[in-house]
C-alpha cells in the first residue's frame, strides 16, 4: 500500500518532476561554454578597478547553492504556478545566456592567490572548477535576481521575514560575484537585466499573451499529431 501511494505522489507530481528535470539538465549544459572562443573579450570598466578582491566574500558566493534549492523547494510548497514559472524562467534565461556566449564570449581577470587560509582555498577551488570565462550576462547573478523576483510576486509576501532575509542574500551573492572576481559590474548589469526580461515574459501581461500563444501552438501541434496517427 506504501509503495501504491508513493507511485500515485509521483504520477501526480508529473509536470513537477518534468520541469526540475528540463531545469537541471539545462543548468548542466554550462560546460560546454566554459571555454574560450577565437575571439573573447574583457569587460572590466574602471568600477571594476576600484572594487577590491575581498576573498571573505566566498561564503556568501558559494551560499548560492542553498539560496536556489531553498528558492525551489520553498515555492514548489507555497505556490505551484510561481514553481512553475521559475523553473521555466530559469531554463529560458540560461539557453537565453548560453547564445550570448556562443556569439560573444568574455573572461574575467582574476587575482593571484598564494595565501591558503580558508577563505582562499575557497576561492581557488572555485576558481580551478569554473574557468573565466561565460561572464556576460552572468548565471550566477541572473538565477540570483530572478529567484528573488519571483519569491517577491509569490504568495510569500506575508512571510516578511523569510522573503526579505533571501533578498538580503540574494543581494550579498550578487555583489560576492564582483568582490571575488568571478564577474565583472558589466556581468552583473547584464545578469539583472536578463532576469527583469524573463520576469516581465513570466508575469506581466504581455509575456503572458506570449506565454498563451506558444501554449496554443503546442496543443495544436499535439492535437494534430494524434490525428495523423
């Protein structure tokens, strides 16, 4: 009976599932543009200059990967569409980012580190697991602005406390990426922008009418699969 009721959960979560899925196979297609092109470009403006390498900043950019599973599981709970909607919005803003890189790659200058206190180490093994390059828009900021973006619309606008605590991080992983030096300020203009895009698309009412049209389509296409069966 325990097992019957465990695979009817999972029938029921389907789409759930599915999205997660198409998320996390999307995130993972990041490798393939870690990699320098012909031609790759520095962005580094003179704001990049004065932001000093700040190597305890680590902490907050490596609580990234707690800011999005919280994000995720905190929605899928409280609110299916806007689970819906930012896994979505996640996947489109990556493939969205991952074209950029493949026409326009940028590398980020990075530091020296010699010193092997903790948060140096820290620092270097991101830097030797995530080369210098896919900087611009950057995913790290887009995920980060976006998850806030929609934790805001969501129906977490009671928990004020919880929503405005993952603001405050979002905020703080954001500037990590500059402070660390895995991007550039253009990197993180970029980021936010892209995040603003793929929530007016998600949200407001003529993403919406985008969002229906392709819906339409697609159950055209179906219906008219099924009748040439």
């Amino acid at each position: 009976m325990e097992i019957t009721r465990v695979i009817n959960e999972v029938k029921n979560q389907k789409k759930e599932i599915i999205l997660l899925m198409v998320y996390l196979i999307t995130a993972s297609m990041y490798i393939f543009f870690n990699k320098p092109d012909s031609i790759v470009y520095n962005l580094e403006i003179y704001i990049d200059k004065i932001i000093p390498f700040t190597k305890e900043f680590i902490i907050f950019y490596y609580s990234w990967y707690v800011f999005l599973p919280m994000v995720i599981i905190s929605l899928y709970l409280k609110s299916r569409e806007d689970y819906f909607k930012l896994l979505i919005g996640f996947s489109l803003g990556m493939l969205m980012c991952y074209l950029i890189y493949s026409i326009f790659q940028t590398t980020v200058p990075r530091p020296l580190i010699e010193e092997n206190d903790f948060f140096s180490i820290l620092t270097k093994k991101i830097y030797e697991n995530d080369n210098p390059y896919n900087c611009f828009p950057s995913i790290h900021v887009f995920t980060t602005a976006y998850g806030c973006f929609v934790m805001r619309k969501s129906n977490f606008k009671d928990s004020f406390l919880f929503r405005n605590s993952l603001n405050v991080l979002g905020i703080l992983i954001i500037l990590s990426t500059l402070f660390v030096k895995q991007h550039v300020f253009m990197d993180a203009i970029g980021g936010i922008t892209a995040a603003y895009l793929v929530y007016r698309l998600m949200y407001k009412p003529e993403g919406e009418k985008i969002l229906k049209w392709i819906r339409k389509q697609y159950s055209l296409w179906m219906m008219k699969r099924k009748l040439g069966t």
